[in-house]
C-alpha cells in the first residue's frame, strides 16, 4: 500500500500509518490523505467511509424550577447612586 500511494498518488506514508489505517477505524483523517487513498485505490470518499446516520435519541430533560425573585421590603428600597 505505501509503495502504490507513492506511485499513484505521490504520498509518502510510514508503514505505521498506514499499518493503522488497516488495523483500527482511524477516528480523523487528512482530506489529503484521503484524496490520495481515492487516487491509488480508484475509488470514491462514499467507498471508503461509513456514515451512520441514525439519529442520537437525547434524554428529556426535566424543566428548570423557576427561582422566585427577591421582593423589595416596604417599598423603602434604596436605589443605587448616579454614576
């Protein structure tokens, strides 16, 4: 595989990643990485990924209480000085 992403696409991978590539689902990968795979392989991006697509159920959540707000005592609130 690394000679033929030489060959065909000019990439030069260690033998280690590309050893990865075949041994585990790599979580990221390089767009150039991936072109290059494209090229030496004469494949599509769609052969190469598995997209899942089912929709993540989330927990419903419980409503927030609602804090009940300070009431001023005797309507004798002191208002803040001017600036």
């Amino acid at each position: 595989m690394r000679r033929l992403l030489a060959e065909k696409a000019s990439l030069e991978l260690s033998s280690a990643s590309v050893s990865a590539l075949f041994t585990k689902e790599p979580s990221q990968v390089k767009m150039t990485t991936l072109a290059a795979l494209c090229t030496a392989l004469e494949c599509t991006p769609n052969d190469l990924i598995e997209v899942d697509t089912t929709p993540v159920e989330r927990p419903v959540a419980p409503p927030r209480p609602v804090a009940d707000l300070p009431q001023a005592a005797s309507g004798r609130s002191r208002s803040m000085p001017p600036l």
